[in-house]
C-alpha cells in the first residue's frame, strides 16, 4: 500500500512530458512566444521592443483573441526549434517554411507568406569606359598582341623569303626587305591594302590569299573575344537555372536556413555559411564570395535598409517557392484558435498595408 502511494504521488509532482512543457509556459494563462531576429519579419529596436511583418501580424492575432504573452528571443532556427520540439515556447512566430519534416514534427499554421529563394551577386563596373581602359591594359590583352605580332612576323618573314629574289624592288634585301615583309603582313590583315607592296611569284600570291581569309578569322576572334571581355558579366551568363549553382566556386548562404537545406540536398556542397544575411551580404560585397543565395524577400530589404543596392544585385531567377507559417507544439490547442483569424487577416486590405510597409508587396505571387 505505501508503494502504491508513493508511486501516485510521484506521478502528480513529476507529470507527463506534455503536461510538464503546457504548466511552464501557461502559467496565468501567458503564452510564451519564440522569436528570431529576422529583418523584415522580426526586428528589434533599440530599446528592446520588436516589430516586422510577423510581429504586425502576431500583435493582431493576439489582441483579436485575448492572447496574454511573452517574446522569449533566440540566437538561431535551429535552438528555437528545439525549444520549441521540448514545449519550451508555445508558438514560435517566425515565418518557418513548410516541408514534410516539420509537418510530422509540429503543428504548422495557414502561411501567410508566399516567398522563393534567390541569388545575389556584386555589380559590375558601372563605368563602361572604365571598363575599356581595364580591359586594354590587362594583361590578357597583353597576350593577345603579343601572339598577333609573333604571327604577322612569320608570315612578312615568309613572304619576304619568297619575293626577295623576283621582286626586290618592293620587298628589299636584309633588314628593310624583312620590315617590308612584316608591312605587307600587317595592311593585308587589317584590310587597309595601300598596294605599296605586292607579291609577284605564284607563291608569294598563294600566301597572300591564304593569309586574307586566315586574317579575317584572326581578327573575328580577337574581336568578339575583346567585346566579351568588355561586356562580360559572368553571373549573367553562367547563371541561368539552379543547378547552375554547382559552377559557381564560392558560394554564401546562411547556416541551418532552408537555402542551406536547399544547396545540400542539390550537391551544391562548397558553400560558406554566415550566421545572418547581412554578413554574408557584406562578404559578397567585399569580393570575398560570388554568389549569396537565401530567402529573396529578406536579401531584397537588406539591400534596401542598408543601402547595398548600388553595389549588389539580386540576379532574375526564381526557384523554390516556399509558404511560410508559425509553427507549434504537436497537438497544440493554439492552432484551431489561430487559423481562422490568420486566414482572415491575410485576406483583406490591411494587409497589404502590412507588406507596402516593409517594401515587400511586390514580392507575394
């Protein structure tokens, strides 16, 4: 008997897990509420206090249904998931996209955001006659004429061979005759054609023609190689789908975030990870990475609220289109409260207002 009624009253002090998490954060009936900082959604003032999208949005909910609570702050998704997996938090508010996992794990509210992963990249220079100058003393250039004047010298060296015996009034002997040659070589393949000197000998003229068409090939090369040089933007032109991802050498995202999960689960593995957007923003804008890749909306405000938007540039491709919700406890009582006045409150007017105020409207489909 006294086994019996010790083990009943053990029962009462220690309670069920569930019931343990519910008494630490109902008491008087007060919620407790976990928030990330996470600008445009959660921002934290100065003196402490918070605004957002979803804190807009949490302050209506709350006061529509009498909600008493409390923010209890963390440093990162991943702790306040786990706070929220051991019912240490009653809702965390931060707009957490939806996958299968955390449908099995928690409670998953209607989304009230609509948001896709993008790519930012550093702006090239601005200038275009910057450019030119750059591109005309780069050592790239360099190489260029070094290789077209080593060609024109072997070709006036063979003509001049061929037409020194039978035709020295035009391509003279020694030094001058090899100077005469390297002239001809040079007018022919830039078109010019003064007719100063020509070749005479059935040789000379077959290299002549040989060399006009081998000229034009040259000189198109060298051409649209400088003109790609000038113009180009390698973002642009190697970024045009995802997967055009795994090109690319030096990657950003942000740790344990869904653009994290995303790069993983593509084999997009040579990726650096940052704690917050706006430090991997600035190592993109340092030249320290080439790419950052996370949750479009958010880079769009970063850019915007830390006046980035001249240097970095969000690249036109969309993918992976996630919706966004609060999560909960499994079984969580919260959740059938809170539905309908979401779905309601997303659906008129003032809400709208809520997304204009943050920039953001453009950005739900």
């Amino acid at each position: 008997m006294k086994k019996l009624l010790f083990l009943f009253f053990s029962l009462i002090m220690l309670g069920s897990p569930s019931s343990f998490g519910q008494n630490m954060t109902y008491n008087d009936n007060r919620i407790t509420v976990g928030v990330l900082v996470e600008p445009p959604f959660v921002i934290k003032d100065a003196d402490g206090s918070y605004y957002g999208i979803s804190i807009d949005l949490w302050y209506f909910l709350s006061d529509e249904l009498d909600i008493r609570y409390e923010f209890k702050e963390y440093q990162d998704q991943w702790s306040m998931l786990r706070a929220l997996n051991y019912k240490e938090v009653d809702i965390c508010i931060n707009p957490f996209h939806v996958s299968g996992t955390r449908l099995n794990i928690f409670e998953v509210s209607q989304p009230f955001f609509i948001s896709s992963l993008g790519i930012a990249a550093k702006k090239g220079a601005s200038n275009p006659y910057q450019t030119i100058i750059t591109s005309i003393f780069s050592f790239e250039f360099f190489n260029v004429v070094l290789v077209l004047m080593s060609i024109i010298i072997v070709v006036g060296m063979i003509v001049w061979v061929v037409e020194r015996h039978y035709n020295n009034e035009q391509f003279d002997k020694g030094l001058n005759g090899l100077g005469d040659g390297i002239w001809w070589a040079t007018v022919t393949m830039t078109t010019v054609g003064y007719g100063d000197k020509t070749p005479k000998t059935i040789a000379g003229r077959l290299i002549s023609v040989f060399w006009m068409f081998a000229a034009m090939i040259v000189l198109s090369g060298i051409t649209a190689s400088m003109t790609s040089k000038i113009n180009y933007d390698p973002l642009n032109m190697t970024i045009e789908r995802p997967d055009d991802l795994k090109k690319i050498r030096r990657i950003g995202t942000v740790s344990y975030s869904s653009s994290e999960d995303y790069l993983v689960n593509h084999k997009v593995r040579a990726h650096e990870a940052y704690e917050n957007v706006l430090d991997g923003l600035r190592d993109l804008n340092e030249g320290k990475i080439d790419v950052f890749v996370y949750d479009k909306p958010v880079m769009r405000y970063m850019l915007n609220e830390h006046r980035l938007e001249g240097e970095i540039r969000i690249l036109p491709i969309t993918f992976n289109k996630q919706y966004r919700s609060f999560l909960m406890p499994k079984n969580s009582e919260l959740l059938t409260r809170i539905n309908p006045e979401l779905v309601d409150k997303i659906s008129i007017a003032s809400w709208q207002k809520v997304l204009d105020k943050y920039n953001l409207s453009d950005e739900v489909d």
